[in-house]
C-alpha cells in the first residue's frame, strides 16, 4: 500500500511539473528577468519536480545494487525528458517564409497612433455617395487585401469609395514592439483615424465577424462620424475572444510558455519568440459567413497576425450605453454557416436601438442585400424568433 500511494502521488507530482515550470518562467519573467533567465529558470524548477514525481514512483528497493540501478534509471529517464522539453521550448521552429509580397494598389496609412497599416482603395468611376466605405475583416483585422477589394468592387460601380485594411498587427500592416499595445481601444483609435486621414466626415462601415465587435465600440464611441453600418455574421459584443494553444493545432512546450508570458508580461513573450515566429503559425478561416468573398483556391494556411490574434480584446468601458444612443442605421445579417451564434446576432441587433436583421444564404443574397441598404432602399427583416431551417452555424 505504501508503494501504491507513492506511486499515485509521485504520478500527480509529475503531471503538475510542467505547471510549476511554467510558473516560475512567468514569475521570474514578472520581476523583469531576461528571456535567458526566465527561461532557464522555468525549465530548471520543471526539472527539479520532475525528479521529485520519478523519486515517488520508483520504490526505493533495499539492496544496495537495487538502489544504485534505481538511481541510473531515474537520472536516465530524466535526462531524457529534459532533454526533449529543453530542446522543443529553446528551438525556434524552422525560418518562416518570407513575409507576403504587396498586392497591386496596395498603399499605407501612417497615423498619429503610430501604426502604420496596409490598405487597398477602391475607387469608382465618379464618387456619387459622400461617405466612403471602410471594411473591417474579421480574424482579428487580417484582411484579404486582394480578393476583398475584388469582392467589393461591386460598391464602386453603385458609386462607393471602398477602402479595405489590414488591423495594426495583422496581413501587411506593421507589428507593435510590445503586445499589450494590441486591443479593441488601439483599433478604435486608429479607424478614427483612418476617417480622418481619408478626410471624411463620416464613415459608412461594413463589418464582419470580430469586426463587427470594433464597428460596435467604434458605433459608441464616436456615433456622429457613421452615416451607416453592416455587421455580417456579428461576434458577441462581451466575450472578448482571442485564439489559444487548441487553435493551432497540438501544444508545443515553446507555445506554452509564449500563451504563459504573453498573459502576464506580454512584453516579455515578444522577446521570447518574435514576431515573424508567431506570424508563422496557421489558424483555420471561415470560409462561408455572411460577408465572406469567394476565392478562386482555398485560403492559405499562413495566417499573419500571430501577436494580435492572440490578446483579449475585452469591450471598452460604457460600450453598450454608447450603442443605446446610436441613431444611425444598423443592419446586422447573419448568413447560413459562419462561426458566429445566432444568439450574438440577435443581441446586437437588440444593443442597437432600431437596427434590423436579415438572413442572407449565400455570398450572392448578401452582396444584393448590402447593396440595396447602402442605397437606402428598404430590406425586409428576418423577423423569426429562431433561425430558419437551413441555417448551419451555432445558435
């Protein structure tokens, strides 16, 4: 029986040793080590409980060359273990490919903020609408600065200025040096000035996904520079989602301690692995939400925005009052298969005094519902009080 509970608790020891590593990465980290410091540190204190949890399993025999194999045993496996962890945590991944070449037309804006972001104007033959359209792409403000503006071409030839942006942090936009820079306040912030550097007095908005989350704060904060919004396939407005270990496949040890740095000393994080690191890793895209353009080949696997991907970006302060004041026109459209909820949609829908919903099926239905909103012709509401029968997506 003592042998038996020595094993169990020598097994829980081992299983909390990478939690205590990492806890003492972060801690170190904390107090304003270095990343060689932090580092070392973290995988000494693994180790170091690691020893203890293999101490606990292997019984202690009584005979002196019992203990002695004993004692070569431990040390080999954990030699081993180390090792493996040692080397997959300190190892960069392989050289990344070299960043996205620009796209044709690409410009960049360089604000007061001190971002600088990539974008693609669309510019129609004669401007007939006073308010230019800015897009505000989902996946944390990684645009598609080629097959969007292709997609919403269509605005042009209805007389629409169309600009198209990659989010500071995000596709061809520069990276911030410190992480917690990135957030829903920084993108407010800069789409402000965005409208200003177009010289505009108000925006008309379009927005999908984690985009209709910034068209919203932007919609509160700043309610009298918007002639009029569409949020396709709306995020919910209060949960602040960021991507996680899960999102990019199985966890490594290095990406471990990067989600550990990054929640308590972001900073920190960047230092440990960079950015060009981070831009590497791939996330999956939707690829039939409401707002989507079609593409001539599936989205590629490289998705660039690694640091901003990856911070919460929680709702300002007093968002939902702002949105009570809103006044001007609102459509949210939720299409058939997207990884929104219904329920988000329908709760911004009811934030946004006066604001409707329609359920578009299919990239034609919402590009001719879109159209039609922008040009102040009316658009029947979807008035069910659940979703409709071909509708895929989470509720």
């Amino acid at each position: 029986m003592r042998s038996l509970a020595g094993m169990v608790a020598g097994a829980a020891v081992l299983a909390l040793s990478p939690v205590a590593g990492l806890a003492a990465l972060a801690g170190t980290a904390m107090v304003g080590a270095g990343s060689g410091v932090f580092t070392v540190t973290g995988l000494a204190v693994f180790a170091s409980v690691f020893h203890l949890g293999l101490l606990l399993c292997v019984p202690r025999p009584g005979a002196a060359w019992g203990r002695w194999l004993r004692a070569a045993l431990i040390l080999a496996v954990e030699v081993a273990v180390v090792w493996r962890v040692a080397d997959a945590t300190l190892t960069p991944p392989p050289a990344p490919a070299a960043a996205a070449s620009p796209v044709a037309g690409q410009r960049e804006w360089r604000l007061p903020t001190g971002s600088r972001l990539a974008y693609a104007r669309v510019a129609p033959k004669r401007v007939t609408r006073p308010e230019p359209v800015v897009f505000l792409s989902g996946a944390s403000g990684l645009a598609d600065l080629a097959a969007d503006p292709a997609f919403y071409r269509r605005l042009a030839a209805d007389g629409h200025e169309v600009y198209v942006y990659d989010r500071v942090g995000s596709g061809r936009s520069a990276r911030l040096p410190d992480p917690a820079a990135y957030g829903l306040g920084r993108d407010v912030a800069d789409l402000e000035q965005v409208r200003q550097a177009i010289g505009a007095r108000r925006l008309t908005l379009v927005a999908r996904g984690e985009g209709a989350r910034l068209a919203a704060a932007y919609l509160s904060a700043h309610p009298d520079e918007v002639s009029r919004a569409v949020l396709a396939s709306p995020a919910d407005l209060d949960r602040a989602r960021a991507a996680t270990l899960l999102d990019d496949g199985p966890p490594t040890p290095r990406m471990l301690a990067v989600h550990t740095l990054l929640r308590v000393e972001p900073a920190a994080a960047h230092a440990f692995a960079g950015d060009a690191e981070l831009d590497a890793r791939t996330v999956g895209a939707a690829v039939c939400a409401a707002g989507t353009p079609p593409r001539a080949t599936p989205p590629p696997a490289r998705v660039e925005g690694g640091y901003a991907r990856l911070v919460e970006r929680p709702s300002p302060p007093g968002m939902r009052e702002g949105l009570a004041r809103v006044t001007a026109p609102v459509l949210v459209v939720k299409g058939a298969c997207d990884g929104e909820s219904w329920s988000a949609a329908t709760g911004v829908r009811r934030a946004i005094p006066g604001a409707g919903l329609v359920y578009a099926e299919g990239r034609g239905a919402y590009l001719a519902t879109l159209r039609a909103f922008l040009a102040g012709r009316a658009v029947p509401p979807y008035e069910g009080a659940t979703p409709p029968p071909g509708y895929r997506g989470p509720w």
